[in-house]
C-alpha cells in the first residue's frame, strides 16, 4: 500500500511534519516514508486527499475491564464526600472489587468492548489495561485474560499489567501482609507462569499501600524478569517514584505531588512520566504535577485516560489531551507526543509510536489541517480512517 498527499505528523521529536507526504506499508510494516515527489515509484498509490497522518494513538493507562459502577460515588462527592472517605467507608475500589468478582468473562469483556469502542472510535490503536479490580488470584487472571482477549473482537493491541497491590480485599481487611504474602508468593507467580502480564503495578499511597510494601512486591516482579510502573505522588508525595526509579520502572504515573529529588530520580532512570489529567480534573485535585521540573529534566511526558470507574471515567483520549493542555499547561505537541511516542516508551514498546521505517503500520487519519488540532477542541472528534497492522480497519481512503 503506498499513501500519497498527506501531511504527516511522524511524531520524531516533537511534530517532526512532512508537509506532503507518501508512506509505503509492506508485510504490516511502514518501509518508507517522505516527501511525495520521492516515493517509490511502481506502485498503485491511494490519494489521502491532505489528511493527517498520525501514529495510531496509545492509550498507556487504562482499568477498562471492571464490573459494576460507581455512578452513586460521583453524586456522593460532589455532596463533599472525598474519594479517600468512600475508600475507608468500604465503597471506591472495594465495591468495584465486589461487582467484578461476581462477573463472568462474557459480562466483562462485554462491558470492556463498549469502552474500548470508544477508544478506538479516537484513533488509538495500543491500549494498556490493568487488573487490580479482582484482588484474589482467580478473578485477577480473569481480567487480565479478558484484557488479552479483547484484542480477538477488535483491531487494537493489548498490552496488560498486573496490578495485586491496587487497594487491600475485604477478606484481607485485618492482615495487610498476608494479603502481600499472597500477591508476591501466589498471585504474581501464577500471573507470570501462564504469561498473562506485561508489567506489574501498584498504588502506592497513604490509602493503598507504602513504599516499602511496593518495593517487596517490585523485587518479586524483578526476579520473575517483569518491568514495573507505579501509581505514585497522586495525592501525597510519599517518595514512591523514587523508589520506582531504583527498579528502572518504565513509568510513574499521576505523580501530582512529585518533588524536585522524584523528578531528578526519574530523569536518570530513563522512567516515562504518565500524566492524567482524567483523575485531576474528576477529583477537583488543586496540585498539577511539576510539569516544568519535568521538561528541564528531560523526562518524557505521556498522557492517558486513566480510564476507570472510580476516579476517571473518561472514554475519550482527544478530551484526555485536551485537559493535559488546558490543566496541566502541556504544548499541543507535548500532549500528541504524549499520546504516541511517549505512550510507547511508557510500555516499553520500540516498534510504535513515531512513523519511520521499520514501524509497525499503525496510522491514524484526521480531516484537519493540523496536528494541533487534535488537542484544541472539546468533543469534536476529526478521525478519518485508521491502519491497524498494515490493514484499514475504520473508514475508507
Ligand atoms: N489510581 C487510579 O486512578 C485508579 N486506581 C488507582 O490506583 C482509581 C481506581 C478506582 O477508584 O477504582
Ligand atoms: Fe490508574
């Protein structure tokens, strides 16, 4: 398939823009892209009638496979109740646990595809989902095998994470090491052994769990070989991503309350700040994360929806990038990096997130102008056609 007339932003250090642009997909992979006038010549081209080009978009933070809803807990703050309150009364993550362990796959993976359809609906082609709603070892591998399912029903690439150490089980409520003893000697071992988990995650925070708590189930995920990424500094700064950052952790993510000995941890770790602004902006939080501190570090920025049923039930990822600019002062550009190539260094992956040769063919096409357009307006969604592994899998060219 050979593209022409587009303009093509390859997301190569910051927009990287080819005013008119041909790309050249073989075999599901991008092998070459530049200028129209010195494409390859031979082949049958498809006029994109000046569209944009874009990565396909990757969504690298996401709970999308629960059960239940939390539609009552939104009324109940919005009366002053705070989402640490609901936590300790038994609701926030708990009643979300209760709702998911009671749910077979089918309901899942049902209730999953309606928010991934969303999603996809926005030209995002990768998306991470986590567990962490189940708690116990079977309902865990429950979801995160509905997660790697998801990817059978729909043209989209899974990438998954095990997150045991999301918030403490009811059964668990008076033996916090128990529940641990379970997560790094049961849980996270049965999850590896049958490959269902790309990385492993927690929440690390004054109502999940400590930093030294983390750090136990981290050094089980290191001697099983898989990376970490860690919910960390959302709502107090407890020094977690710095203890992230000691196991080479490939992000943190919300990090609100991150310092300037965090922010200096993270940028010689190589760790990929995930920001979202979804849980900011639902939680009326007043902290935005040190975002200035970050750019003069050089720590790369990436954006996600967070999507999930508590704090960010947020089915939008052009709405995602639209509040990382408006509430956390990211450039356009910063947020679209954020989003691509910055969403793909935050899941370790090195065949996505830029369009270049070698890529995987995931591209996404917009009726605008500009790639700047994508994170200025609210609820216009511009999406024209998406390539999935070389083939068209929304829209027509
Ligand atoms: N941080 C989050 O943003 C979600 N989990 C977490 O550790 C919220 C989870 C929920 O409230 O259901
Ligand atoms: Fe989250």
């Amino acid at each position: 398939m050979l593209l022409t007339n587009l303009k093509a932003a390859t997301m190569r250090d910051g927009y990287g823009l080819i005013a008119d642009a041909a790309i050249m997909i073989e075999g599901g992979r991008i092998t070459w892209i530049g200028p129209s006038a010195e494409a390859p010549s031979g082949h049958e081209a498809t006029d994109c009638q000046s569209r944009l080009a874009t990565p396909g978009l990757i969504d690298c933070h996401t709970h999308i496979v629960y059960g239940g809803s939390r539609a009552h807990e939104f009324e109940q703050r919005l009366t002053g109740v705070s989402y640490a309150e609901i936590a300790q009364a038994g609701g926030g993550i708990a009643s979300t646990v209760r709702a998911t362990r009671s749910q077979s796959k089918a309901d899942l993976a049902a209730s999953a595809l309606k928010r991934l359809d969303a999603l996809l609906a926005e030209g995002v082609t990768t998306i991470e989902i986590k567990s962490g709603y189940g708690l116990d070892r079977d309902t865990e591998m429950k979801m995160l095998k509905v997660a790697r399912e998801l990817s059978q029903w729909r043209p989209v690439d899974v990438v998954t994470s095990y997150l045991g150490a999301h918030a403490l089980p009811p059964e668990f409520k008076e033996n916090r090491q128990g529940y641990l003893d379970l997560v790094c000697t049961e849980v996270l071992p049965a999850v590896a052994k049958a490959g269902l988990a790309d990385a492993v995650d927690a929440f690390c925070e004054g109502i999940a769990f400590s930093v030294e708590e983390t750090r136990r189930v981290f050094a089980v995920a290191k001697s099983l070989g898989i990376p970490v990424k860690l919910h960390a500094e959302q709502l107090t700064n407890l020094g977690g991503s710095k203890m992230a950052a000691e196991f080479g952790a490939l992000s943190v993510d919300h990090i609100e309350y991150l310092d300037q000995e965090g922010v200096d941890a993270i940028a010689r770790s190589g760790t990929v700040a995930v920001l979202l602004p979804g849980a900011f902006y639902y939680l009326r939080e007043k902290q935005a994360p040190p975002v200035a501190a970050l750019r003069k570090a050089g720590v790369p920025l990436a954006v996600a929806t967070d999507l999930n049923p508590g704090t960010s039930p947020v089915h939008s990822i052009l709405t995602t990038m639209n509040m990382a600019s408006v509430l956390f002062g990211l450039t356009p550009e910063e947020a679209l990096m954020g989003v691509t190539a910055n969403a793909a260094l935050a899941l370790g992956l090195k065949d996505r997130g830029v369009l270049a040769p070698g890529m995987k063919a995931d591209i996404a096409l917009w009726n605008t102008e500009r790639p700047g357009d994508l994170a200025y307006p609210l609820g216009f969604n511009p999406l024209a056609a998406v390539i999935h592994k070389g083939e068209i899998v929304r829209g027509m060219l």
